[in-house]
C-alpha cells in the first residue's frame, strides 16, 4: 500500500500547495494511514500508541517496526503507521518514525 505526504511530492507540487493553503495537510492513497504518539512501551517488545480524537490506545508489535529498532523507540516518539483488525482489536502495522 502507497502513502504520501508533502515531503514526498515534488518542488513544483509543493509549491502549488503552498500557494492553495493545503500545505502541511497530507494526502493519503491509504484510507488507514495514520499517525499518533508512543503512550506505552513494554520490556516485552510491544507498546500503545495514542491516537488523536480516538478514544482507545492502539496496540503494536515490534515486528511491525520498519527502518527502526525496538530499542531505539521512547515514549512520546511520533509514528506514521497503517491500522489493521486483529482477532484482539485494531493495531498498528507497518510502523515508521517519523
């Protein structure tokens, strides 16, 4: 699955955002692309991930990490990530620092 945000657009796309006030706002070919904050992180290599305007913390794994260690995450880390249902409830797949 393909997600985008403004870092990824080129100069020239940029530049029109820019000038049509939609700078900073990202754009998703991914409807459960997201992104939150590390609440949580266990000793037992999983963690929680607040989400803004959700009301439940959601779950992730630190085999889901991507271009990152487990070890080098702390608490209050932003994250861009995908969300998945799970026998247990949604969680976070396909994890990025951001």
């Amino acid at each position: 699955m393909l997600s985008l945000t403004i870092r990824h657009l080129p100069k020239n796309l940029v530049g029109f955002l820019k000038e049509n006030e939609l700078y900073n706002k990202k754009l998703f070919l991914n409807k459960n692309h997201m992104e939150g904050t590390i609440k949580n992180i266990t000793d037992k290599g999983f963690g929680f991930i607040t989400v803004e305007g959700q009301d439940k913390d959601l779950f992730f794994h630190r085999n889901e990490l991507q271009g990152v260690a487990f070890e080098d995450l702390k608490v209050g880390d932003r994250l861009s990530f995908e969300m998945s249902d799970s026998p247990k409830g949604p969680n976070a797949t396909n994890i990025t620092r951001i």
